[in-house]
C-alpha cells in the first residue's frame, strides 16, 4: 500500500484501530508462508489471543476490527475455509516495481539453473531411464504452475522418486487444488515453484498408494450399501403406498359404484367434460372405468 491510497483512500475514514489493525496485517501477510494470507502455516491460523498479542491489541478490538473489514461495504478481508484471514485483492497491495524485480529475479535464477544443467549435459531426466522420463511427465502436467521446470528435473533426476512417491504427489497436488491449501491460490506468482514444493515435503503426508485404494474401495462399498438401503427402503415405500392406493380404491368402488352406476351415460360424460367438483376429482377413474365399461 502506497501514501498516497492511504492518504486518500477510504481506509483513511476508518477508526484508528481497525487502520492499525489492517496494515498490521497487510505486513504479516506479506512474510507468510501463505502469500496473502495471515496464518502459521498453510492450513494452520492464528489463534485470537496470538494475534493480538502479535498486533499489540486486545482480543475484542481484534475481533471487531476483523469483523469491520470482512463487512461487504469494506470488503478487505476474508476468513478462508481453515480461517486463515485473507487479504481481498492481494495484488493490488503489492509494488509493481518489487513484482517486477521479483519476477525478473526468478527469471534469472531459471536462465542460471538451465546453463549450469547444460553444461553438464542434462536437459531433462536420463532419457535411458524412461520410467523416470513418465513419472516426471505425470507430475508436471498435474502441477499447477509451469515455471523453473529444468530445476524439477534435475531434482527428479537427483531424488529418482518411486512410482509410489510419484502417486502420492498426484494425490497431494489434487487435494490442494480441489480441497484446501497452497495450490488453490488464483494468482500464479503465489503459487509455489514446482522444485519448492517438493523440496517442502507436503507431499510426503499423503497415504500410500495401497492405503488410497483400500479407503477408495471402502467408500465405495459404503455407499454401494448405503444406496442398497435406500432402494430398499423406497422400494417398500412404494409398495405399501400402492397397497393403501389398491385398498382406498377398493372402499369407493364398494361405497360409490352403485351411485354412480344408476347415472345415466350423459351424466356422467357431464361431469368428466365439465370437470364438475368434486365428483370429477375424486372419483373420476371410477367414472372412466364405468364409461368404458358401457362403450365395450
């Protein structure tokens, strides 16, 4: 955030503790794990009382201030799904003249990565090794952000990680894509490189390929029986419906039949054409049935 939008922005017409209180966290969220995000860790928020020790605030300021800027008029910050506190609009608070640097850096660093890779005559994985060669093709197509990929080679070519490390990692940039964590961020610059987060080692958490399969089998049974129930339980649902449809029939057939016999054709046509209430409503399939009983 520049002088000038906080001069003359609508931050400026804030109470003073909840100016505080935002770019206290503006500054927290620009050193988190979590660009963006005000958190210990990806997955991992603050608690109250930490933070507002960290920010040299009570509790109860805080939390108001919090609450003051989620407000859809102010619309600044929002509580994520594991209540990380998120920075709306993240980029907009950055320097285009550090996201440039930034970006020339990792440029640089990417071109450096790749000379050194040449000179030692290594462009991508052993190309002898083709296993190699699929698992890190699988990766990268899975992983998000396409940047620094000699740099993952050579950690595929250097870690040689197994068929089983391979689908562990599918398993992780999956959850993190769909469910919950680093993966999901919009902004592609705030998404990890793809050697950085395999050097953090998430991926290693995920339940081995065998354990996967073993709770996917079970989740499916799960529900195989469950919706076996529920067939079941409709089935006899319907069944007694149409019983009591059967026997209610049965009843005004018995009961109204006779009265009905003793009108004459006319009459009865009168009433199905004429839509007549409430004889036409309840009891007009037994009016067809005696109609068409005549006209065979």
């Amino acid at each position: 955030m520049n002088g000038y939008n906080f001069i003359y922005g609508s931050l400026r017409l804030d109470p003073p503790i909840h100016q505080l209180v935002f770019i206290k966290l503006l500054a927290m969220a620009s050193i988190s794990r979590v660009p963006g995000t005000v958190c210990i860790a990806d997955g991992i928020p603050y608690p109250t009382d930490v933070l507002a020790t960290t920010l040299g605030v009570s509790k109860d300021e805080l939390t108001k201030a919090i609450e003051y800027h989620c407000e859809q008029t102010q619309n600044r910050l929002k509580l994520n799904i594991w209540c990380g506190i998120e920075i709306v609009n993240w980029a907009k608070y950055q320097s285009k003249s550090y996201l440039r640097v930034r970006k020339h850096r990792e440029q640089k660093r990417t071109e450096g990565e790749k000379k050194r890779i040449e000179q030692r005559g290594c462009n991508a994985p052993v190309t002898t090794d083709d296993k190699l060669v699929t698992l890190f093709n699988q990766f990268w197509a899975e992983y998000p952000r396409k940047d620094a990929k000699q740099r993952a080679v050579v950690w595929f070519e250097k870690n040689k990680p197994t068929e089983d490390d391979v689908f562990k990692m599918l398993y992780m940039i999956s959850f993190q894509k769909t469910v919950g964590g680093r993966l999901r961020c919009r902004e592609r610059n705030f998404i990890p490189l793809p050697t950085t987060w395999l050097n953090d080692g998430d991926w290693r958490d995920a339940p081995l390929r065998a354990e996967q399969e073993q709770a996917k089998a079970a989740k499916a049974k799960e529900k195989a029986e469950l919706l076996t129930i529920q067939d079941r339980a409709t089935e006899r649902s319907r069944e007694a419906d149409a019983k009591r449809q059967k026997e209610r029939e049965a009843e005004i057939r018995k009961e109204d039949g006779p009265k009905l016999e003793k009108l004459s054709t006319e009459r009865l046509n009168e009433i199905m054409d004429k839509h007549l209430n409430p004889m036409w409503i309840t009891r007009g399939w037994l009016i067809k049935e005696i109609l068409k009983d005549r006209h065979v």
